[in-house]
C-alpha cells in the first residue's frame, strides 16, 4: 500500500476542508423539514385570516366576524392570531346574537294599511310562536270610524269559546294579569280584548304573553304565545281621524 508524502497528504486534508467550508457558506442554514414548512405555512395563513378578521371588525360586520374570529381559534389555537381574536370575539359574539335576536323578533310583526268597510285601517299583527300545530294572529287595529282595537283572529279555523264576556288568565313575562274579552256579535271568527288601551300600554313594556284560550274546534284548549318584544309602535301608524259630515 503506498503511503503519499506528508505535503500531499496535507493538501488533500486542507481541499477537504475548504470543500465543507463552502458547502456551509453557500448553503446557509439547513432547509426546513416537512414539518416546519407547515408550521411556516399555518403561521402565514393565521396571519392573513387574521387581517381579514381585522378588516370585518373595521367594517361592522360582526356576524362574518365571528365566523372568522372561530375559525382561527380552532384551526390555529396556539397562535398569535388566536390570541389577538380572543380579545375581541366574545364581545363582538354577544353583539352580533343581541342583533340577531333583535331582527327575529321585529320579523315577526307584519304592518298594514289598507282600505277596509268604508275607512281605512292601520294593523300590526303577529303570529303565535307556540304552539307550533296553532297559528292564531294578535292583531292591534286602528280604524278611521271604528277607532282602536287589540284581538285575536282565528282564520279559517273557528272561532273562540267565550260566552259573553270571558275573562283570559293571561301572563305578561311570566306575570298573570287578567284579561277580560268578548266574541264579537257579528260571527267572526275572533275574540275582542276589551280594555285595548291597556292591553297595548303592556305589550309595549313585554317581551313575552302568554294567552290560555278554547278554540271552538273540538273546544280544544291551547296557550298562545306570542314573542312580542319586537314590536315597533312608530310602524304602526295612527291614522287621520274621520272629517265632519
């Protein structure tokens, strides 16, 4: 076996090194793994969700923030965007359900003024929201000749059980306060709540009643409730009262 000579076995000992010393120099720091360029790529994603929830916040649209703010928490729980959107989501939540809740209720309250026997009337009338199997309408009307009334209105289905005048052991968010009603004497199918000024003085201040009544069908006995806390008195307009003959 032939041994090189100490100068060359030097040489070859010095281009080595010079050959490593490059290889560092030209590559810098050792590429990334598979896992680190997910991190990397999670990180920049977090980061640019996290512009846009920024941006909803900006704009006031607090439902497609939330979406978004609960979308970075749990895709990326332990990021820095995640912890900024923390801050701010349960308010912005608790914002956007209090609006939502606001525009369901109103939704259910329809307005109407229309020409009605010789006059015009102005309604505002709302379904029962249980039970679920009777749909009954809680109607405030204001009429040019007949003036102001609150009842309820079954169509198509019957009328009410009240003979004569009847008394409704109706609650106001859970607190009783009787109601005295009458069937109209001309047939329709509806039951006239008859101090009306004070029926709407409460319903005003109410975000729930409850009205225990028979339907004529099958005297069949129900409670209606009805989710008034929507209702707008400013859309329900007053009406002109009718000129002199």
């Amino acid at each position: 076996m032939m041994t090189l000579p100490f100068r060359h076995r030097f040489a070859v000992a010095a281009l080595a090194g010079a050959s490593i010393l490059a290889g560092c120099s030209q590559g810098g720091a050792p590429a990334p793994d598979a896992a680190q360029q997910q991190a990397q790529a999670q990180a920049a994603e977090a980061a640019r969700n996290l512009d846009t929830y920024r941006q909803l916040l900006r704009i006031h649209n607090d439902q497609m923030a939330v979406t978004m703010g609960k979308d970075i928490v749990q895709r990326y729980p332990n990021s820095a965007a995640a912890q900024e959107v923390q801050q701010t989501l349960p308010e912005v939540e608790k914002r956007w359900q209090e609006h939502s809740e606001k525009a369901r209720l109103a939704a259910l309250w329809q307005y109407q003024v229309a020409p009605m026997a010789g006059g015009t009337q102005s309604t505002a009338s709302i379904y029962d929201s249980q039970p679920a199997d009777v749909h009954v309408n809680l109607v405030l009307r204001r009429h040019t000749s007949w003036g102001q009334s609150a009842f309820l209105f079954n169509r198509g289905h019957g009328g009410f059980v009240c003979k004569g005048e009847c008394t409704i052991a109706a609650k106001f968010d859970d607190k009783p306060h009787a109601i005295k009603a009458y069937a109209p004497p001309t047939g329709e199918p509806a039951l006239m709540i008859r101090d009306d000024k004070g029926f709407i003085a409460l319903l005003e201040k109410t975000k729930k009643i409850s009205l225990p009544i028979t339907l004529q069908d099958g005297e069949k006995k129900v409670e209606l409730v009805y989710e008034v806390g929507g209702f707008m008195p400013d859309h329900w307009q007053p009406l002109p009262k009718k000129g002199k003959k």
